[in-house]
C-alpha cells in the first residue's frame, strides 16, 4: 500500500466516522463504507485529503464554516452558482450528504500559501484593514481581522491567492452572483485589477492562528 493510499484510507474511516455521528447520517445507517469512499474519493481528487488543494483551480475547504459549505453546495445543486468542476460532481452528491461532507472539511487545519509577493502583499495588507473611504469597506470587516471567516462570511486566510482573483472577477461580471445581499458583487465592481491581486496576495498570506497555552 502507497503512502497517498494509506492517507486516503485514513481519511476515509475520518469521514465515516464523522458521518455516523452526524444527524445526517442517522436516517441513513446501512451506506456502506464503500458508498462513502466514493462520495470523499469524488471531493478529495480535486480538493485533496486534507482539504489543502494543491492548485488554485480548486478552493482550499479546509476550516471553512460547516454552514458556508453546505450553502454552496446547495447553490451548486439549484444551480445558483456554477461551475465547470463542480457542475457534475454535485450531481452525484445527495443534498442529505452536504453536512457531513461539510462536516469533515471544517475540522480541517489551513496550510496558507508558501511563495508570496510581500510588495503586493502589503499594498494588500491596506486594503483588507482599512478599505478605500467612500468606495470598498475593509475586508475584515466581515471577514474578520485575521480572515478566520463566520459561517456567512468564508475563511479567507491561506486561500490560493489566484482563486481569490478569479472569485473576484467572477463577482464583478456577474458570473458569480450567490453572495449575500449582493455585498461582494457592490465590492468587487469597486476594485481595480491590481488591486484585486494585491488583496488576495495578502489573504494568501496570512495564517491559522495557534491557540494560546
């Protein structure tokens, strides 16, 4: 057995366990562990095992909400949000799965990017913190001070700074229109290219912080 094959087992049992204890799950006991390795097997080819993606082209899920998961998710589902990736994953995935699989990645700890532009970086450390007077509120307004995110707002720290980006854009055209209240879409039309780069270079940036002993 490969090491990757080993980490995937264990992940595996992680989630069933998980999914035994969940509310979720109860209705539902006599999946088997093999249905269940399927469902993970369909989230961690993209996402990774521990949540962590390996590429912008896929969101780091690791500590995010369990709530904000399961609404995207769902707007996945209803098609309220779209996506080439996720468009025939969520198909495959019942709507009575979403918590426990939601579940899962929540407990997971955040890796943040390794390689960061600390120029841009700190143009973009401005605009998390204080926003533009009269045009952007800051991020951590909503996002929280350390990008730790709520269940309404995402955990932003440690994201792919080129995902944060491409969600940007997407919220500026319209191609992204899930948001609460439309809040970032009225933020996003507000920024400028480089400014978009230079904010999500500094999210990038920043780390899970360590509990005080």
């Amino acid at each position: 057995m490969t090491k990757l094959q080993s980490t995937l087992q264990q992940a595996v049992g992680l989630l069933t366990l998980a999914l035994m204890v969940s509310p979720s799950y109860a209705s539902d006991a006599t999946r088997s562990d093999h249905e269940w390795q399927e469902k993970i097997n369909l989230c961690t080819s993209c996402h990774t095992v521990d949540g962590n993606s390996a590429t912008p082209d896929y969101p780091k899920l690791s500590g995010l909400h369990t709530d904000y998961i399961v609404k995207q998710l769902t707007d996945f589902k209803a098609g309220k949000r779209t996506s080439l990736f996720m468009g025939p994953i969520i198909t495959q995935i019942e709507e009575k799965e979403f918590k426990a699989l939601a579940e899962y990645f929540s407990a997971k700890k955040r890796v943040p990017e390794v390689a960061v532009a600390s120029e841009l970086a700190a143009q973009g450390k401005k605009i998390f913190e204080s926003g533009f007077v009269g045009r952007v509120d800051a991020c951590s307004k909503c996002h929280g001070n350390e990008g730790e995110g709520t269940k309404t707002y995402p955990r932003l720290n440690g994201q792919h700074s080129k995902y944060i980006v491409s969600q940007l854009q997407n919220l500026k055209s319209g191609a992204r229109s899930n948001d609460n209240n439309e809040e970032m879409r009225k933020v996003a039309k507000q920024l400028s290219e480089p400014e978009m780069k230079a904010v999500a270079e500094y999210i990038a940036s920043l780390k899970e912080e360590e509990p005080q002993e």
